[in-house]
C-alpha cells in the first residue's frame, strides 16, 4: 500500500469512525472475493467518482497535478478519476487471488530480455516501478523467476496489515518496511545479486531528497533510487504494468535505464524522472495524479523557481 492509498482508504472527507471503517472494508473484501478482474475493475471506477465527489482536497490535487504536467484535457481528466479508483480496487482484489491466477493474468511481456541477461551476469537488479497501472502485479509475476525484496509502507488501517502481507509476500517476495532497516535489506539484497523493488516517485521527506524536473517543473524527488543505482554490479530496470481494455489483463514492460555516465545522485534523480515521463506520457490515464507530487512538502525548502516567484 502506498503512502497515496493510505491517504485514499483514511479519507477525512467524509469521516469515519474505527467500526464503520471495519464494517465497510469487510463488505468490500466479501465482495471482491466474488467478482472477476472487470467485474472489481468496474468497482473501482464507480468508487473512484465517489471519492472525487466526496473530497474538495482530492479534486484539487488531481486538478492541479495534471495542470501542472501540462494535461488540461477534460476527457483525460474524467478517464484518471476512474482509473484511480481502479488502481485501488485492483490491488485488493489481486491480494485476495490465489497466486497462480494472479501471474496468469499476464497476458504479455517487453523487455524482459535484459532482466535474464541480468540475472546471468549474477548483477543485482534495481526494479523502479512508478505509481503507473497495475503496480501490484509486477513485483507477483517477477518472483516467479528470482528473490525479490520490496519496500512497503503498512496501511493506515490496522485491519488491512494482514491482507496486504498475505497479497505481498508471495511467490519470491519478501517485504521490506520503508524505513532505516528496509533499505539496510535492499543493500544487502542487491549485493548478493538478487532484486529489489521500489517505487521512485514517491515524495520523499525533508533530507531524502532533491528537486529535480519532472514534466517541465521541479519537484521533490528521492534519493535513495538513484544512490542504489551507484552501487557496484546493479542493473536499473523500469517496470509496469499496463491495464488491458475490459478485464482482459497486463501487459508488463521492462525497460533498462541506460545511465547518462554522470554518477552525480542529483543527475541521477533527474534522469529517472525523465525516464519515468517517457512512460507515463503512454498511458496517462493510467498514472496516479491525484498524488500532489508538485508540492513542497514540509521542512523542505522550496526550489528556486519558487522561492523567487
């Protein structure tokens, strides 16, 4: 679950209390187990209006976050607002999937030429998979070929923990908690040549990070992706899952990130956020805008732009 979903799931608009929050993630589990991929995909898009509707700050960052990329499109905007509630929904449902059903619903894969040739090599893997389609099933369909160590933040809500590690931790997943200790495991990981999972446009806090460009205008971008890439015998590898029309599945996409030569972290940053546009501009409706990405988070200074204007 990610720090977005956390924050969608503990909506303060409107306000629930402890038992109807356990009532309704209990009904929404009992149906989901019932429905089929369209069928929760479907959900997901009537929710994603619900909380459109219900929450004037949601509006806004979506509103603004895509102003800010540069899309003004109305269509764009209405396809995103449903396909954010699909991103949700589809996570939950995909944790409730036996495994075999989940990596099954793969229907075709890019890229992954350079993931074996990695993997021969004995390099460790640096797999960054942005906030872009179904995330959840690209780390679920990779373990089935290597260890594959995944930071994760725990929801919000402590009755979803156990659903979420039981979704995760599956196949040759092992989580990893998005703190000190976490990243400890990703070193240790990648120097034994195996792989590791993180989401690189996550905003990070005050001393993790740098401003870097991301579609024209600074933002407030991790560190620790690119400090990882540094490390000695690591392959940086770009992972999506795009959503197929109807129910029908995913298409996974792997794509190496072929570094520009300078080692410099800041430019390292700024090229993953490169990179990351590249893909995002394939299937916009399919990016978590809602995430407000441009802001300044707190204790962090603004970039110069903003200071100065």
């Amino acid at each position: 679950m990610t720090e977005y979903h956390n924050k969608i799931l503990g909506q303060k608009e409107p306000r629930l209390t402890k038992r109807v929050r356990t009532v309704l993630l209990r009904s929404l589990r009992w149906v989901l187990a019932r429905l089929s991929l369209a069928g929760a995909q479907r959900l997901g898009r009537m929710l994603g209006w619900v909380w459109w509707l219900a929450s004037a700050r949601y509006r806004r960052d979506l509103s603004e976050t895509l102003a800010h990329a540069g899309f003004s499109e109305r269509a764009l905007r209405r396809r995103v607002i449903g396909e954010t509630g699909v991103q949700v929904v589809e996570a939950l449902w995909l944790w409730l999937q036996p495994y075999a059903r989940v990596v099954s619903l793969v229907r075709s894969v890019e890229g992954w030429e350079a993931v074996r040739a990695a993997r021969t090599s004995g390099k460790g893997i640096l797999f960054l998979t942005p906030h872009l389609g179904c995330f959840e099933i690209t780390s679920l369909w990779a373990a089935q070929a290597m260890p594959l160590t995944v930071l994760y933040r725990p929801p919000r809500q402590p009755e979803l923990v156990p659903w979420l590690r039981a979704g995760r931790a599956r196949g040759g997943v092992q989580l990893a908690p998005a703190d000190r200790s976490g990243v400890r495991q990703l070193v240790a990981a990648l120097r034994r040549g195996e792989a590791v999972g993180l989401l690189p446009d996550q905003t990070p806090k005050a001393g993790e990070g740098v401003w870097a460009p991301f579609f024209g205008r600074p933002v407030w971008t991790m560190t620790l992706a690119a400090r990882l890439s540094l490390m000695g015998d690591v392959v940086t590898v770009v992972v999506w899952g795009e959503r197929l029309p109807n129910g029908a599945g995913f298409r996974l996409h792997f794509a190496p990130v072929a570094w520009s030569g300078d080692e410099a972290v800041a430019t390292r940053a700024a090229q993953i956020n490169r990179v990351l546009e590249t893909w995002i501009r394939r299937a916009p409706e399919q990016y978590l805008w809602g995430y407000p990405r441009f802001k300044v988070p707190a204790g962090v200074a603004p970039p110069v732009e903003t200071a100065h204007g």
